[in-house]
C-alpha cells in the first residue's frame, strides 16, 4: 500500500517494535494526526475471544468523559407518550411504523445510532438487514433498547460509545479527536479499557487482551503496553 508523504513523516517518530505506556502511546498518536482535517483517535484492541461462541461475544457500552467530539444523530422508535419524551431530550429524529419504508425503500439513514423502546422492537425487527449490518440494531446490552428514552438519548449525545468485537475478534472504537488535549485522550481511553476489561467472558481460556494500538484516521498506529491498561 503506497502512504503518502504525510503519514511517512509521522511514522518516523513511531517506533514500530515498541510497546509505549498509554500516556506516551496517546501522546504519539495525536501528533501523527497530521492530515488537515481533525482526525478521529480511535483504539484497535485485539482480543484472545473466539466470537462464534455466543458467551464470548463482547458487546456493551460507556460514556466517554469528554466524549467523542463528534456531533452524534439519534433516531428513537416509540408511540405515545415516549415520543414526545424522546423529542423533548433531544432526539433528532422520533417516529414508528411510518420510518420502515423510508429506511427500508429510500435507503435513508441520516442518523448514527437507534434507540427503541422495548414495545417497537417488533417494527425494527423488520429492518434488520439494513441495520444490522452497519451496526445499527438496537441492542439492550448497549443501553439503547430501554423505556428510560431521555436518559440513553443524554448518554449518547454526552459521548457513549458501544463497542463489539468485529469478526476477526477486534474492537475499534473511537476515544475522541486530534484537537482533544492528551489528558481528555488518556481519560477516555482509561475509561474505555476498564469497561473492556469489566467486560471479559468468565468461559475466556488464556489471554484476554493480546494488543492494542492507537491510531489516527489517517495516521500510522501506536502500539500500546498492554499491561499497563489491564492491571
């Protein structure tokens, strides 16, 4: 893969056979942001989980404490009263039944996450394959299936984030932007990693974390002291 001259230069302060403490590691990670965007920092945290048992599927989530630095989109499905809730704590876009056809038809999908109350899930059941494959289902471990609309809805626009493992057994996850200061990184990539760590399957036979590395959009990965993160 041929890397421009940008990512060159940033690589060179990187040195790739070493593992860094998270401070440095987040340190390193913000200065190879140098596209001309405001990169997105995001953790790649390689698991010794084996993703096709079911009791070793990792899936939950976490508010950030200083959250993604991304403006984040809310659909909620509800009825009644629970509709004029989710509109009242924010929600950008609120509806029922009326939603699948411009989901499922138009291919519309302004939003970046889906909360549903317990009652719908049998309409958004229906748009599965379109959801699910983005990662967009609801889902009651991530917090976003719950009659409390006006508090997931609060969590989600104050930087909760939902992490899973991908099919090679992965989490990628976001811990903020290149703008953040290296304190806010380390603070929500602390946060994240306790989470993930609360998170170990019980069934787990032999190392749970195996790397982790921080990276910028566009940027070369920092490769991360595992053990320093999972104490």
């Amino acid at each position: 893969m041929k890397r421009g001259k940008r990512y060159l230069e940033a690589a060179k302060a990187i040195d790739r056979a070493n593992v860094y403490d998270p401070k440095e590691a987040v340190s390193l990670a913000k200065k190879a942001a140098v596209a001309k965007f405001d990169e997105t920092i995001e953790a790649h945290i390689r698991t010794g989980c084996d993703g096709r048992h079911a009791e070793q599927q990792i899936r939950g989530a976490v508010v950030l404490p200083h959250g993604t630095g991304k403006t984040v989109r809310v659909l909620v499905f509800a009825k009644g009263t629970k509709l004029d809730e989710a509109q009242a704590a924010g929600a950008d876009f609120v509806g029922g039944e009326e939603l699948i056809p411009k989901i499922q038809n138009d291919g519309w999908l302004d939003f970046d996450v889906v909360v549903a109350t317990p009652d719908m899930m049998g309409v958004v059941g229906r748009l599965g394959r379109v959801l699910g494959p983005k990662g967009l289902m609801p889902n009651p471990k991530a917090g976003t299936v719950t009659m409390d609309v006006a508090k997931a809805i609060a969590d989600i626009k104050a930087g909760k984030i939902e992490y899973r493992l991908d099919k090679s057994n992965i989490i990628h996850v976001p811990i903020g932007k290149a703008s953040f200061t290296e304190e806010q990184l380390a603070d929500n990539f602390q946060t994240l990693m306790d989470a993930v760590n609360k998170a170990k399957p019980s069934s787990l036979k032999g190392q749970y974390i195996k790397s982790i590395s921080l990276a910028p959009t566009m940027g070369p990965g920092v490769k991360v002291n595992v053990v320093k993160v999972t104490q």
